[in-house]
C-alpha cells in the first residue's frame, strides 16, 4: 500500500467517524427583512392626484413617491433601484410599448395590469 492510499484510507475513517451536525439550521428570513416597493403607475395626472388623496391616510407621505403617471416614469425613470411591484391602473388607456418600458425601468419582479 503506497502512502497516498493509506492517507485516503485513513481520511474516510475519520469521516465516518465523525459526529454528525446536530445543531438546528438557521433559516434565513432574507424574504421578511426586504421592505415592500410597490408603485402605482396611472394613465392621467387627475387619477395620480385622486390616488395620492386616498392614499394619504394609509401610507402618509410615502404616497407622492409611490403613485406616479405613465409619463412622468417615461420621461424621468426611478431613483430607487428596484421596484417589487409595478401596479399600472387604466392599463388599456397608455401603449403595451410604455407597459413594458416601465416595467423594465422600474425592475419590477411583478406587473399587475388593472384595466378598469
């Protein structure tokens, strides 16, 4: 037996003999520590402004950055990185082409298209 067989030999008892891993696994809560963006994409500056009012009382001041018109997003992108949702209201009143421009502006993971 040369010695690197009698090195490998020897390494694979002391595996086996090893005592396992009883200690609990930490879990990460990577997906609870991420704060929720959403964005609110509207067709008109009137339906932007009637969202903002709505949304003051739940949201506070945080509601003139998240609600925003189609336009504004097209012609000035976000400051934040990402976005994890992309809510656009009146979604048959702006261009598929726009859709998918802020969409991919925003970095979205989710788009939810409201047609109403």
């Amino acid at each position: 037996m040369t010695h690197a067989d009698s090195y490998i030999s020897m390494n694979r008892q002391r595996k086996s003999q090893a005592r396992p891993n009883t200690k609990p696994r930490k879990r990460s809560n990577s997906g609870n520590d991420q704060t929720q963006r959403d964005c609110i994409v509207t067709a008109t500056i009137e339906a932007a402004e009637d969202l903002k009012r709505k949304l003051a009382n739940r949201i506070g001041a945080e509601a003139t950055t998240r609600v925003r018109t189609m336009a504004s997003i097209l012609v000035n992108g976000f400051k934040e990185h990402t976005h994890n949702r992309l809510l656009i209201d009146e979604a048959m009143m702006n261009h598929f082409g726009a859709i998918i421009t802020a969409a991919l502006l925003a970095k979205a993971r989710n788009c939810c298209l409201s047609a109403t």
